[in-house]
C-alpha cells in the first residue's frame, strides 16, 4: 500500500512501536489485517494477536480480504505474557496487538483496560519489539469524545500515532497521522470501504462531491486543508420557517457554536432576523472539519438558503469571518489556489491579504440582495 507506506514514512521502521486509534467497527482490524497480509506476502513472518477475536474469526476474515499466508501467524489471547514468549522464541517482523485494552499482565493488578494494565502491557511489548528489531502496531480505543482510552502516557511510547476516523454508516474512513518520527505529520488518507476491505482512494480531492446537485440553494463548497491535503468539500444549510419559541439551531460535521457566532454576525452586519428561521447546516458526506476557513462558506450556503438563491455551480471559498464581519486569510493560501484552480473552480472567493478583505464577497452579497 504505497499511500500508507508514505504517510509512515516509506513503510514500516524495524523496532518501532505504532499506535492505531478509532472507534469500535470503524475498521482497525480490516485494515491492519490488510497490511499484516501484505507483509506476510513479501516473506516476512507476521503475528496478529487478539484478545476481542477467537481464531476461526480471524481466519474467515483474512479469507474475505485475500489476505491468507503461510506466514501470517495469529494467537487469540488476552495474556501479554503469550505474545512476549512468541517474541523471544522466534522475533516476527510484525507484531500486531489488537487490542492493547485487553490484553493483561501478572505484573500489574485491576481489570484489562485500566491505567496500571495498559501501561504494563504497552511497556512490555514495546521493550520487547525494541529488543528484537520487530516493528510493533498496537490497536487502542477511544472515548466518546473521540481520543485515545488510557494514560497519556501511551503516545508518548510509542513513535507513530494514527487514527482511523469517519461515520461507520458512510463508505470512507479518514486515516490521520497525529504523530510521527520516522515521515510527515499531519498527513492524511482516505480509504474506501469495500468487501474485500479497505481501498486507498488516489484522488480525494472531489470525493465528497460524489451526486452533487449544484443547481441547489443552500449549497457552497470549500477547499478545505486537513493536513497537507486540499480536499473539496459541500457545506448545506437550510433556513425555513418555524413554528417554535426558540427556534432550532442543528450542526453536523462542525461546532455548533460556529454556527451561533456566524448567525450573531450577520444579523449584526447584514441587518438580518433570524429569529423566526429554523436553521440547520452539515459538511456533505460525513465529515467533519475544524479549520477556520469553513466560516466564509457557511456563510454562503446560508444566505443562499435564506434567499433561495443557487450559488454559482464552479464556485469554490473559503476564509475566516470574525466578529466584525470582515473576511481573513487562513493558512495554505496557495496550496487552496493550485488545488482550486486544477479542478476548474471559478470563481474562486478567498481572503485578500493585501486589502485585508474581500472584493469577491462584496460582489456574491449584492448578487444575492438583488436577485432576492
């Protein structure tokens, strides 16, 4: 998988420890099954050793993906002590521990999953791949806020951190790199989900405008920057008429609170009202951003929801709006411009560093006021 060997940087470095994050279902084991397969393909012994799994599970699982070998090894086990004797009998050149949370050691006391256990089981298996020369990949869940279950103290251990993110309900998973010695941080993967697993999708930059209906109000699409990565993404809003006392007020894929603070400013700046208007907005295909340079669009998308006014179909924006209304630069300015101007999006509304606004912005408002 050339894509995950450059994300790792170029593959996978002898005698060290990965830490794999992600929620329950959202295909940890699909994928490092995947990899594990590949290895095992090349002649290298692979041991994937599991505490959530028993053997016969395993087996089918590798069978669907294609990915059996006589080199694969596998062991369903939740003692720490099982993989330690397998390492020191005969050092496998890849070690997979899924998952860290439940496997135990005789060294620490309490329940699989607490602090005290997670730590020894992290500390034991990381000395000992260290020791041996093999490359270590450890599966660890995470809470409900998203991060990883267990002390800090296990991403400081280990030499590369990845989540694997996305809605298991949609096709795509999001693989970040939070941490890395060996390559590039704060890189980005897209997989698709198939049945024979997980395929590395070559081209995201217009993935998540699959079916895009442009002729649509309420629509507008930003560059978005996750990572080094441009990504072309749609942001929805739709403003309708409520019957409410408190009118309703629904974000996905965003904080909510974003949306609270743009309202507050158009209805200041535009001399807008709000108050009878349910409002609610989304970031098309499930995901989720957090860069500034969301507020400009979902600016867009809502006056052209609240005048029932398309946007122009090639239209592509971004930047950040603050409070006083006025538009501000974000970062990767020219990495947005190339990734724009190659996929044919006109026009193209960004911040103005020089002016220290935006011309283009000025011009989308008046449309929008004359044709309403």
């Amino acid at each position: 998988m050339e894509a995950l060997d450059r994300v790792l940087g170029h593959g996978l470095v002898p005698g060290a420890a990965i830490l794999v994050g992600g929620e329950p279902g959202i295909g940890k084991s699909t994928l490092l099954l995947q990899v594990a397969g590949s290895v095992a393909a090349q002649g290298q012994t692979t041991l994937y050793a599991t505490g959530e799994e028993s053997l016969p599970q395993i087996k089918s699982r590798a069978e669907r993906l294609g990915r059996t070998s006589p080199n694969l090894l596998a062991l369903a086990t939740s003692r720490v002590e099982d993989v330690l004797d397998t390492i020191v009998a005969s050092p496998p050149t890849l070690i997979i521990v899924d998952s860290v949370q439940t496997m135990t050691s005789t060294d620490a006391e309490g329940l699989p999953g607490n602090v005290s256990q997670v730590r020894a089981v992290a500390t034991a298996l990381v000395d000992a791949c260290r020791s041996s020369g093999s490359t270590l990949i450890l599966v660890g869940h995470v809470t409900k806020d998203g991060v990883l279950a267990g002390p800090r103290l296990l991403e400081h251990m280990v030499d590369t951190v990845i989540s694997l993110e996305g809605d298991r309900r949609q096709m795509f998973r999001l693989l970040r790199v939070f941490k890395n010695r060996f390559g590039p941080n704060e890189e980005l993967l897209v997989f698709q989900m198939e049945s024979d697993g997980m395929r590395v999708v070559d081209d995201p930059s217009t993935f998540f405008l699959d079916a895009r209906d442009a002729t649509l109000p309420g629509a507008a699409v930003v560059m978005a920057v996750d990572g080094r990565r441009p990504l072309a993404v749609e942001v929805q809003a739709l403003v309708t008429r409520t019957f409410l006392t408190i009118p309703r007020r629904t974000a996905l894929g965003f904080d909510v609170n974003r949306l609270y603070l743009l309202l507050a400013v158009l209805e200041k700046r535009l001399k807008l009202n709000f108050a009878q208007v349910d409002i609610y907005a989304k970031v098309g295909g499930g995901m989720r951003l957090q860069e500034p340079g969301l507020d400009l669009p979902l600016v867009a998308a809502l006056l052209s929801s609240y005048y029932d006014v398309p946007l122009p179909e090639k239209c592509v924006l971004w930047g950040e709006v603050d409070l006083n209304g006025q538009v501000r630069p974000v970062t990767a300015q020219e990495l947005r411009f190339a990734q724009a101007g190659r996929l044919g999006f006109t026009p193209i509304i960004h911040p103005d560093t020089a002016q220290g606004g935006i011309a283009a912005v000025t011009t989308l408002q008046k449309s929008l006021f004359h044709r309403s």
